[in-house]
C-alpha cells in the first residue's frame, strides 16, 4: 500500500509543498492518469471551509494518458508552489489525481 505525505514550508514569498509517495511494498506499482496532471493542493483556512487557493485553478492540462511507476521500496515527490499568501493559519490537502486509487494527505502550517 502507497504511503502519502506533504510537507508545507514557506520560503519567501511563496509556500512550496512536496507531496511525498512512498512504496514500501515488494512490488512496483503504476499509477494511471487521464491527462498530464498529477497532483491537485488545496489550501483551506483552518477557520472556513472555502479554499483559499488550488494549484489547478485557472490551469489547463494536456489531455494525454500517462502513467508512473513507483518501484519496490522507493519513492517519489511531486512539487507545487503558491505565490503571495496572505499570513494566516492554513490547511493543504495534497492529491495524486492518479485514477483506480486514493492518495490525499493533509497538513496545517502558517504563513
């Protein structure tokens, strides 16, 4: 079974998240997707159910099939970045948008 993490740290003026996925199996697994995304974060405020920001607002993605192979105790990190956040205490909800599985995480962290 794939483990997922994110890990939020703001540098700047920008927050970067890293959406971490682990494969602690004995058997390489495939992930399936639909089109070239791969990963969607959402940014809550820990107060409001709004988001605040998506990292596929306002984004277009080549509509092309695609897999990923995760090897046998390996790992891979995918990366997103929000511009200019305004300070406050937030939640990220990272997700493989790979198809047939669900890879969600979350995290809180501030700005």
């Amino acid at each position: 079974m794939l483990e997922t993490t994110i890990d939020a740290q703001q540098c700047g003026d920008i927050v970067a998240f890293a959406i971490r996925i682990t494969n602690p199996d004995d058997e390489d697994v495939e992930l399936s997707f639909s089109d070239s995304q791969r990963v969607r974060v959402v940014v809550y405020s820990t107060t409001e159910d709004e988001p605040r920001w998506r990292s596929d607002e306002d984004q277009l993605f080549m509509q092309m099939l695609g897999s990923q192979v995760i090897r046998a105790g390996d790992e891979t990190i995918f990366e997103e970045t929000w511009g200019e956040p305004k300070p406050g205490e937030y939640r990220a909800v990272g997700e493989v948008v790979c198809s047939g599985r669900e890879l969600r995480t979350e995290t809180e962290f501030s700005v």
